[in-house]
C-alpha cells in the first residue's frame, strides 16, 4: 500500500464517533478560542515596529491587507473543519486528501505551531510578569527570568546572565493542569480572560483617540525610501507580511472540532468570527497608536507603552489624567492576560493532534488514551506540557519565534492545496461550509503562505529541514510499521488512493 495512501472520510468520522470527547462547545465558546489564540504579542509589538520600519501611518492598510491574507487561509480551514470535524485539524485533513505520508509531515509540522508556540508565549508571558512585578517594587532574580546565556539589564543598569526561565516554566505547568481537568473549565477560563484582553484593548483605543494628533497621520503613505519595504506601497506590502504573524492561531479552533455541539454549523463561525473581530481590533489600535506619537518613535520593544505615554502627557490637567496614569499598568495587564489565553489554546491543540496520530497507528496507542472522568486527552496533554516548559525554560525566545512563523505557513499551505484535492476527487461530499472560489481562493492562499515563508532567515529554513528529516526518520521507524490504515483496521475496508 502506497504512502500516500488517504483515509477516506467516512472511516474518519466512524472512528472519532467511538472515541468520545465533550461536545460542550458552542459557537461564542469557539469565537473565543479563535480571539484567545490570535490576540497576543502581535498587537502589543509588532504593529508599532511595522509602522516604524515599514508602513507609516498605513500600517492601517498593512492591517486591511494581512486580515485578507489570513481570512484566505481561514476560508480553507472553515471548510475542512466543517465537512471533517475532527480533533486532529490540519493533520486529519491531509489524511483524507494528500495521503498517510503528508498527513504525518504536517502532524509534525504543527508541533511547530502549536508546542513551540506555546513556550513563545510562555517566555513573552515570562517577560510582562518580571516587568508588572518590577512595577509594584518587586525584583524578580534575573537569573530565573529567560532562557540560558540571555544578558538580562537589572534595574540598577547593571547586566546579569540568566540561566532558567522560571515564570515560563511556572504558567506553562498551571495551563497544562487546566486542560487535563477538562474542556469546558479551559474554555470558561479563556472566555474570562479573552473578555479582560479586549476590554483592555477597547480602553485603549477609546482613550487614546481623544488625544490623537492628526498631524501625526500626514503623509498617510510616507515616500519610498529607495528600498523595497521601506515606506511606499512596498512598504505597506513588506507591512502587512509582518503583521501577518500577528493572526496566527485561528487555525487552532479547528482543532476543538469533536468537542463542538454543532461543529457543522459553528466551527466557520468559531474560525472566521474570531479573524473578523481581531482584524477590527488591529485596524482600530494601529490607527490610534500613528495617531499618537510619529510613527517614526514606535520601533521599540513596547509600542504600545510610548503610545500610552504621548496620551498621559497630553491627558495632564485633564479629568482624563487619573485614568491615563494608569494605562501603563493596564496594558501590561492585558498582556499578562492575552499571553494566557493563547497558550491555554494552543496547548489545547497539540495533544489533540497527537490523540489522532495515536489513533491512526502513527504514535504509540497512550497517545490516544482519553481521562475515563475529565475525558480529555490526558496523556498527550501532560507530554505537550513537559515538552513547552522545557522550551520555555531553556530556549530563546527569537528562535521559537520563527520555527513557529515557518512551521505555521507550511501547514496554510499543505491545508489550501487540501481543499483544491478533496474537491476534484470527492465533489459529492456533504459540504456544510465551501470555500468560495475554488481553486482561486486555495491557490491564492497558498501562494501567500509561500512568498511569506521565503522571506524567513536561511537559519530557519535550515531549522525547518532538520526538523522535517527527524520526522521522516522517525515514520518510517514507527509509523509506516504500525499505521491502521496500512494494516486494516476494524471500521471500513476500503482505501481510497
């Protein structure tokens, strides 16, 4: 039997059908998924440094442009999530469509995206803590505050080495007990947080427009500065391919598919509701933060912070100054939150991933054992945990950052080139959600996905490889001897090739 051998549908649905999880989801608990997932370090850090070295005050078009990117790639996944809705996401989809071989590749794959992304989130969540700590007079050892070798500036300006990274570690192992005790607590929890995270962002943008300076918006579009990316419309393009990053992570609601009551119905809503109040968001608080201070002063490590500071100075002597005072700490408060939520999701994703992989023979059957009373994946949660605190702990946060982008954009373009398959060979298929345009929509999201990961460090390609080799090494040791489908299995005989 070929590797590239695919699992038909039916089958797929047959075996998740006797492998219960808790349909407890709904559609506002999936919307909150996406928005936890999305809203995190992107909206804190990366529109400023985008307006400062590429866009201009048009990082608001840069803003428009990602979203339109993003909804592409949205679009598939909505489609997949609702004509397969099962827990494995992006892997299960390249099963049906792609083969065995592929649907491994991307299972391994997303350990990038969801695992790494996970302990990303850990060391930025790691960073605000030691600074809201700072702000109350508590001094956190810098030697337990990031990852290994980082040369970390004490508050005297003196410079010490860190050796561990105990808050990541710490958040990582609170995230991993949530989720063994159940769906429906993590998703509660999150719903909580996301409502603090945006009403944090509301205040912010609220605020911060009654004091915008609109002389801080002209030129609207700044003039090339002779480089491509530098200002002008390549500019706003070179903008908007750095914002991207800042959606990523919807794609991580179709992984809770076998635990939504209606997953048909509610995981396009789930997928594309959450990237429609996320790119509103993003346009809102790009466009107050340009409006603020020049453009020019948000290329630092905290945007948002000098934005809020040209508001406080603007605010004094008015019945606005108390309240702007505060926004320092706010925001630091929402991040906190932000980070939270989207490491309960993206921790939420991997075991899942991994509970179909063990399913399907390509990982060892613990892989798939369900909590007989939480009925959670449990075992996987546990390893997902052990594995994002000993990254989080140990590794910096600038080489998780780019294996997530890479590892992210190589799963959009495997999931794209999915919906154009699955169409041409099973065109009968019961779709609830379709992507529209086909192949126009798939093609183009791939396509984008592509130019974005060309545009990564050769260091990170070089990561990728190395990754994808040991993966490969490590299917055909285990997976390609001990997969179901190659072996029969008791639901459905038939193989589609």
């Amino acid at each position: 039997m070929s590797i590239l051998a695919t699992k038909p549908i039916d089958q797929i649905k047959a075996e998740a059908a006797e492998h219960g999880l808790k349909r407890v989801l709904g559609p506002v608990n999936l919307v909150s998924l996406g928005i936890g997932a999305i809203i995190g370090t992107g909206i804190f850090v990366l529109t400023g440094q985008a307006a400062a070295a590429n866009a201009g005050p048009a990082i608001v078009i840069s803003m428009v442009l990602a979203g339109v990117a993003s909804a592409l790639a949205g679009l598939c996944y909505a489609e997949f999530a609702s004509t397969v809705p099962i827990a494995g996401s992006a892997y299960t989809y390249g099963y049906a469509t792609l083969g065995e071989f592929v649907a491994w590749i991307i299972g391994w794959d997303l350990i990038l995206e969801y695992a790494l992304g996970a302990a990303t989130v850990a060391v930025g969540w790691s960073g605000y803590v030691v600074s809201f700590l700072h702000d109350f007079g508590i001094t956190f050892p810098a030697a337990l505050s990031a990852a290994p070798g980082t040369q970390v500036v004490l508050p005297d300006g003196a410079v010490a080495t860190a050796v561990f990274n105990l808050p990541a570690v710490l958040i990582t192992t609170l995230v991993t007990i949530l989720l063994v005790i159940g769906i429906q607590e993590s998703a509660s929890v999150n719903s909580a947080i996301v409502i603090v995270k945006v009403a944090v962002v509301l205040l912010v943008i609220a605020t911060g427009a009654m004091f915008v300076n609109t002389a801080n918006w002209q030129p609207f579009i700044p003039p090339n500065a002779g480089r491509f990316g530098q200002f002008g419309w390549s500019g706003i393009m070179r903008g908007a391919g750095v914002i991207f990053f800042a959606y990523i992570g919807f794609d991580a609601v179709s992984t809770a598919a076998q635990e939504a009551r209606n997953p048909q119905r509610d995981m396009p809503i789930g997928i594309l509701g959450s990237l429609v109040v996320c790119t509103i968001l993003y346009i809102l608080v790009s466009g107050v933060m340009v409006g603020l201070v020049p453009y020019t002063q948000l290329g630092v490590a905290a945007p948002m912070a000098v934005a809020i500071d040209a508001a406080r100075a603007r605010a004094t002597g008015t019945s606005m100054e108390g309240l702007i005072a505060l926004m320092p700490y706010i925001v630091k408060l929402g991040a906190i939150a932000g980070l939270s939520s989207v490491m309960v999701v993206m921790m939420l994703g991997q075991p899942r991933v991994f509970m179909s992989m063990g399913r399907d023979g390509l990982l060892p059957s613990w892989a798939s054992k369900i909590h007989p009373k939480f009925r959670t994946p449990y075992v996987t949660t546990i390893i997902t945990g052990v594995a994002v605190a000993i990254a989080a702990g140990f590794t910096p946060i600038r080489i998780l950052g780019e294996l997530v982008s890479i590892g992210t954009l190589l799963a959009f373009v495997i999931v794209s080139i999915g919906i154009i398959v699955l169409r041409r060979k099973r065109p009968d298929l019961h779709r609830p959600f379709k992507t529209p345009l086909v192949p126009l929509v798939p093609a183009l999201s791939a396509v984008v996905a592509l130019a974005l990961m060309a545009s990564l460090p050769r260091e990170t390609w070089e990561r990728l490889v190395i990754w994808m080799v040991v993966g490969i090494v490590l299917y055909f040791a285990y997976g390609y001897k001990h997969s179901v489908l190659r072996h029969g299995s008791a639901i459905g005989a038939t193989v589609r090739r």
